[in-house]
C-alpha cells in the first residue's frame, strides 16, 4: 500500500509529466493541420547559404538557417528537401573540446517549424532543441564537452519526416588532446550515409523501403569525384549514420580498418576492423592504410543498399592525384 508520503511523492511526478506534455505539445490545431498540409506539398526552393561560424576564446558562435532546397539526389532526380543551410547533408561543423556552442537558427521556410537537436551536448531539450517558428530565430547554448563525431538533426515533430526530408549532418568535436594517431594520419575525409524515401511520403517513411541510400547526400558525387590518397597513406574517415531508419555496416573494400574510435571518442579505440556498425545516429572516427594502387570501394556492407547508391570510392594513386578515367565502383 501506499503511505501517505508515496502517494504525495506519485502525484507530483503525475505532474511534472503532465505539465511537461502539455509542454511538448504546444502546437495549435490550425498549426497543425497546417502543418500537415506543408508536409506534402513542395516548396519555392531557396539557394544554398553558407553557415556563419565565428570562433571567440573556447565559445564558437554558428548560425544556420533551416530552409528549402532542391536536391539532384540521383542523376536526374531532384528532392525538395528540408535543409539546414539548403544541402543535404547540412555543413560538417567542428569545434573543440570544451568549447561552448552558441547556436542560432534562422527558420527561412514560412511553412512549418524546425529545430536543432545537437548529438554533441548535454542538454536539456525541452528548452535547448525547441521549435522555432517560421520566420524567426531562436538562440540556443550548450557546452561540447564530449570529444566526438556525432550527428545532429532537426527534431521537430514528427521527427522521422524533419530527418527523412533531409535535416541532418555531422559535427565533429575534437579531442582537446587530439587522436593517439593524429601524427599518422595523411588524409581525412566526413561521410554521412542516409536514406532517401519516396518524396514527402510519410507512409513510405515509416512502412516503405528506401528509395535510395547514399554518402554525402547523394548517389553520384562520390563515384564521378572518388576521394583521393597516395600509395602508402593512412586514411582517416570520419563518418556517421543519419538514417532515419537503417544502420549502417560501414567497410572499405580492399583494406582493414587499423584503428576505429567508436562515436569518435578516443578512449573507445578498437583495432584490425573489418566492418563498422553504425546504428541510425551512430558515429565513428575509422583509419586505415592503403598499399596498392587502384580503386577502393567504400559500401555499407548491406547490399541492398549499395545498389541503391551507398557506394563511394577512394582512388589510391602514386602521388595521390587523381589521373581521370572511370572508377571502379561497386
Ligand atoms: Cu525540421
């Protein structure tokens, strides 16, 4: 049975959750149906803008802008996709270690809220990771005390349509030390896998199969421009999974991952890694050498979803410049 004190302790709990419920869904019916309605609809697509990014002392101010953007997500195709900053996925952001993060985000789609859930920080995200309304701002700070490569993401509701229109990307937060193997790396590279779904179809995003699983956005960059590297290098990747949906096992064909930071931290080393796994969100720090020339494919080691794009390719030359001709992608 319950004392008198318990019951007093469940009815506040009872209450806070309430309270912070009604918090949470704080969207008006109209704004809602609205909403709904922006959700399958295209929008005037808005040029790419670059991300402001302004370093003072250990607090780094960036400001980003939430927006729409047409995307060729493969050849000939083209998504209007929500953005941060108009590309899919939006900028690599970097700082270090014990930095604060002031981070502003400038909502340019008149239609519908978006918002910024920061992978990197602690904090508290029913005032940090809050919708801003279209046209407006709103300011957000946070310490990045976690050294790591970690994704972030828009995170309003519903989140798996905000992340499968495309609002995503990868912030890297550098060990104040550095890696152990920093003095061994030649070459670094950010890879963000994710998955395109039939266009602004939210059934298809929670039932459906991906229409297209790609690196950096798309199906073709990565092949037509392969990452480079010369005989001999040490090659560091940093990548990361954004989904919404599927993991990712991550493998570069023709090598084996020397060192691997799990999520990119560098206390969580592992070593002589054929493949990667990555949960939707997952991050890592992956580094390998390459000894031979020729073309290495770069997969996740699902193969349904290579022939649907995930697929780049790292060219190993002898100087490490790339001398033309078609790659050998898988
Ligand atoms: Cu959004």
């Amino acid at each position: 049975m319950l004392s008198f004190p318990n019951i007093y302790k469940y009815t506040l709990i009872l209450t806070i959750f309430t309270a912070a419920l009604s918090h949470c869904s704080s969207t008006s019916p109209i704004q809602q149906s609205q909403n709904e309605e922006a959700f399958s609809s295209t929008a005037p697509s808005q040029p790419p803008v670059d991300p402001v990014i302004r370093r003072d002392g250990q607090t780094v101010y960036i400001e980003m802008t939430s927006q729409v953007t047409d995307i060729e997500i493969s050849k000939g195709v083209i998504y209007n996709a929500w953005t941060f900053n108009g590309t899919s996925p939006g900028p690599v952001l970097r700082v270090k270690e014990g930095d604060t993060i002031v981070f502003t985000l400038k909502n340019k789609d008149m239609r519908m809220n978006h918002s910024m859930d920061m992978h990197a920080v602690h904090a508290s995200p029913s005032s940090k990771f809050i919708d801003v309304m279209p046209g407006e701002e709103g300011t957000f700070t946070y310490p990045a005390s976690n050294p790591g490569v970690f994704m972030y993401h828009c995170g309003s509701k519903p989140t798996l349509a905000h992340i499968a229109n495309g609002m995503y990307g990868m912030i890297i937060v550098e060990p104040k030390a550095g890696y152990p193997s920093d003095h061994l790396v030649d070459r670094s590279y950010t890879l963000v896998q994710s998955e395109w779904y039939k266009e602004h179809d939210y059934n298809s995003f929670v039932n459906g199969e991906p229409e297209y699983v790609v690196f950096n956005g798309n199906t073709y960059t990565l092949k037509e421009h392969p990452l480079l590297a010369k005989v001999g290098d040490t090659v560091r990747i940093y990548v990361s999974n954004a989904g919404p949906n599927e993991v990712s096992s991550f493998h570069v064909v023709g090598t084996i991952m020397d060192r691997v930071y799990k999520d990119g931290n560098p206390r969580n080393i592992e070593y002589g890694i054929q493949t990667v796994m990555l949960p939707a969100s997952g991050g890592a720090v992956v580094e390998f050498t390459v000894t031979e020339e020729g073309d290495y494919p770069i997969v996740t080691h699902q193969f349904k979803h290579v022939d649907k794009g995930a697929s780049a390719v790292l060219r190993v030359t002898k100087d490490g410049k790339n001398h033309g001709g078609k790659t050998m992608a898988h």
